[in-house]
C-alpha cells in the first residue's frame, strides 16, 4: 500500500510539476533499465525517498503523499546515466530578455538539487507542506543506484536513446 503513494499529488501544480519532470527525464531512464527494471527502479527509489523524509522527520505527523522523491530518483539516474545530454533550458538575463540555451544535464540537476537543498533549510510559509527533503533523499537514492547499475547494464548497440532531450 505504500508503493501507491508514488503515484499519488498533493494538488494539480504538484501534478504538472511532477509531470514536466517526469516527460523531460525519463524517456532515457526507462530505455537504459527496460521497462520492468524501470517501474522497479521508480518504486525502489520512492519508497527510499518515503522512508528517508520520517527517518529525518521523525517527529512528524503530516502524512507524505507524491511522486516527487520517485521523479527526483529518476532525475538522478538520469544524471548518473546521462550528465553530458543537453537539456533544453529558458534562462531570463533580464525580465524581458527570455534566451532559450542547452545546458548539460548535469549543470540542470546540479541546480535542482542545490535549489532543493536551500529549501529545506528554509522555514518560508509559503512553501508548507512540500517534503524537500524527500527530493533530495530520492535524487540521491537514484544517483547511487545508477550509478551502480552502470557496471552491470551493458550498452545496447541499436539503442534509441536520443542524444538531447
């Protein structure tokens, strides 16, 4: 029963949120672990995420619901598997100014994970109720396990990954 709350939103922004991730990231995931080792890999990684948020929240009787620590797993496999793909980005040097830019991977979920890490280390009332902690946690679970599974999945010669995303 658990398993289902990686599957569960706590509103449509996290929904959408969690979707844009998702449909960015895990195309290349899923082709790298097959698709039964990637619905492994995205159960594992959202129950490591669950179990880390109330090992750190102890004290908590909020109850965690969502898909974010499984995607962030995902995203960390994805920058273990793939950290030189370029990920289309839109940077905003002034208001008006939008450049769209492709960045490696590894710069875009580098700043996931810092941007995350600073939340979680804040107390603003406007972002109650989200589990950072929890991304990190699933990012990280995802980026070791990936990482380990680099040695043991071999390349696939008529691999369709696609080289940007």
């Amino acid at each position: 029963m658990p398993l289902l709350f990686c599957f569960l939103h706590g509103n449509l922004g996290h929904l959408l949120s969690n979707m844009w991730f998702f449909w960015i990231f895990s195309d290349n995931v899923e082709e790298k672990l097959g698709k039964i080792g990637y619905l492994i890999f995205y159960l594992f990684v959202g129950a490591v995420s669950g179990i880390g948020h109330a090992y750190l929240n102890p004290e908590s009787t909020t109850p965690l619901v969502g898909a974010s620590g499984a995607i962030s797993g995902i995203m960390g496999a994805y920058m273990a598997f793939f950290p030189k793909n370029l990920i289309t980005s839109f940077f905003c040097p002034i208001w008006f100014f939008i450049r769209r830019i492709d960045v490696p991977a590894f710069v875009v979920l580098g700043f996931y994970l810092l941007i995350n890490a600073l939340q979680a280390n804040n107390n603003n009332p406007l972002l109650g109720g989200v589990a950072f902690d929890c991304h990190i946690v699933g990012f990280l679970a995802g980026l070791t396990l990936a990482l380990i599974l680099r040695f043991i999945i071999p390349e696939r010669e008529n691999s369709k990954l696609k080289l940007n995303s």
